[in-house]
C-alpha cells in the first residue's frame, strides 16, 4: 500500500471536522486551488452567469462615480480579488493610487495575476497578500487611506454573522475612507437556479473540484462519478446552496479515517446570498457603515454599494 501523502493538513483537518457533522459540509474557500480559480474564470463567462456581466456593466458605466470615492494617494485593497478583471475598470482611472493590494488565498493564482497586472500598470506598486479574509487581514497604519474593494457578490458566501464580522473588519482598517461591495439581488428562482447549475456543467466541475483537490491534497479516494451537483434556492435564508450529493451508500477514505455517505446525502460546500438594497444597507450599519451609494442594472439584477465609515 502506498504511504498517505498530506500535502494540506489545514484541509484535511477541515474536512475531517466538516464530514464528521451530521449535516456534511465543507468551507467554500476550499474551492479555489489552481484549478478551481481557472474554473471559477470560466464560469464567469457563461450565459447564465448574470452576475459578472451585470457587475461589470455597473463599474463600467459609473467608473468615474466611483473613483471619486477614491482619495489621491489611497491604497486600494481588494479581498478575493481572483483574476482582478473588474478591477482594471478602476485601475484605468486611478493615477494617484499608492498602491494595489490584492487578497486571495488561490496562492498560485494570485501570483499570475499580480505578474500580469504589472505589466499593465507598471507604475503602479502591485502588493499581493495570500490570506483567507475570514480572518483579520492585518493591515499597518502607514499614514495613507484605504478604499476597500469586495466585487463578486463574494460577501454573499458568508453567512450573515459572518458577513458582518468582515464589514466590521474593514471598518477597522487604518485610514479606511470607503468600501466597494458588490451584491447579488434576490430574483426569480429559475434566473437563480440556472446560473449556479449551467447546461454546459461548468459549475458541477467547479464544484466536483473540491472531490478532486481532496484526492490531490489530502490523500482521499472520491470516486467522483458517484457524486452529483445541486444547487438549491432556499428562499426562507434567500440564498443558494451549492451541494454534492452522494449518488450510492458509500465509504471514502479521508486521511486515516473512513466517511460513510448515505445515497441521497449531499455536502453543503457553498451558500451565496442574496440580497435587497435594504437587507444589505441594515447590515452595513450594524457593521459601522453608511450606505452612500447603491448602484443597479435596469433590471436590478446586481448591486454595487458604496460605503462610507458612519
Ligand atoms: C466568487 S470569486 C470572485 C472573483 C472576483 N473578485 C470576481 O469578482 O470575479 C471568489 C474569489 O475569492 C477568493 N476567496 C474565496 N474565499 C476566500 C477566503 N476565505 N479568503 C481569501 N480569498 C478567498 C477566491 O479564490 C476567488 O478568487
């Protein structure tokens, strides 16, 4: 028998405490290796996927709007920043930026975004931090301002507790003077439905990844074809759940131990929620924020809030 190989203990001692649950469930942050950022970017592009194509009609059209939130000589901090595309449409008409720190903890990723933002913005100081923004991101108080940025309706993986422990987080940032969130709307069920469950099956690979990273990283044997993506509206927490469910009664080997799965028994890997302006606006001034801006699309199918400190 082959020796174990743990190349990820923080992962296998997630998975481990996640799958020995009786409601099986795995932090979304686990999706985003190489593979799963590269995924992610795919899925960006699909037909279904509203949200990026909304977004980034947003920022587009009232760029402007939202550099002049943007003090000279401010920093700009993005959180889960990815591929940093929506971000160029602020870079473009940023010149007095002191820098550009994007936070992700897809590691490798991140590295190839900075490199190739370089090359496009060469005078400008590119600062990328690995870091899982669930925790504190410890930023020093180096006597300039701070404008966060938070594209991706990202915001709407955390649950509400969690959401607002982040606001309040960057609200604490030294020099902090506003922050850019962008939020999926609630809408219809099947517009919902089908942007997280795509006809060409990207976003079951995505989340299939996560099998796969575990057979990678930690030494599982997933056997990936007996299990299924779903993705659920649950209207009662306006959010939609990412799922895999186990398609037989099954065992897995995770690190020493072995996961019993029951057919029809899922792992919760995703919520994103969804929002009202309301909804979002309650929950920034829980966090010590004031809404001082709440850009749509005609169709309100996507927000970008700007925030101010209250
Ligand atoms: C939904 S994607 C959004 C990417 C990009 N900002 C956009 O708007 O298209 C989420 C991003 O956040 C990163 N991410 C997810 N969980 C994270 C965490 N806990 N800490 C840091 N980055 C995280 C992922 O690697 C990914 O790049």
């Amino acid at each position: 028998m082959d020796a174990l190989v743990i190349r990820n203990p923080e992962l296998l001692a997630d998975a481990l405490r996640g799958l020995s649950q009786p409601r099986k469930f795995m932090e979304p942050k686990w999706f985003y290796d190489t593979e799963g950022s590269a995924l992610f970017e795919r899925i960006t592009d699909l037909p279904e996927y509203y949200p990026t194509r909304t977004e980034t009609a947003i920022l587009t059209a009232a760029a402007d709007r939202l550099a002049a939130h943007v003090p000279e000589g401010a920093e700009l901090v993005e959180l889960g920043s990815g591929a940093s595309v929506k971000t160029r449409l602020l870079l473009d008409r940023l010149d007095g930026l002191s820098a550009y720190v994007p936070v992700d903890i897809s590691a490798a990723f991140l590295k190839e975004t900075a490199r190739r933002l370089s090359q496009s913005y060469p005078a400008l100081p590119i600062r990328p931090v690995v870091a899982d923004f669930t925790r504190p991101l410890r930023l020093e108080d180096a006597g300039h301002s701070r404008v966060g940025f938070f594209p991706g309706s990202t915001l709407g993986n955390l649950d509400p507790a969690g959401a607002r422990a982040l606001l309040q987080g960057v609200r604490d940032w030294p020099g902090v003077r506003a922050f850019i969130v962008g939020i999926d709307l609630i809408k219809d069920e099947e517009t919902l439905v089908r942007a997280y469950d795509d006809s060409a099956g990207v976003t079951a690979a995505f989340n299939l990844n996560l099998l796969h990273r575990m057979n990678r990283e930690i030494g599982a044997d997933f056997d990936t074809d007996r299990f299924a993506h779903r993705a659920i509206w649950n209207a009662g927490k306006a959010r939609i759940e990412m799922h895999l469910e186990s398609l037989a009664d099954q065992s897995v080997r995770i690190g020493p131990r072995d996961i019993r799965f029951a057919k029809g028994e899922t792992i919760h890997t995703e919520n994103s929620h969804k929002f009202s302006e309301e909804s979002f606006s309650t929950q920034a001034e829980q966090s010590g924020w004031t809404l001082a801006e709440f850009l749509t699309d005609a169709d309100r199918l996507f927000g970008v809030a700007v925030l101010e400190p209250s």
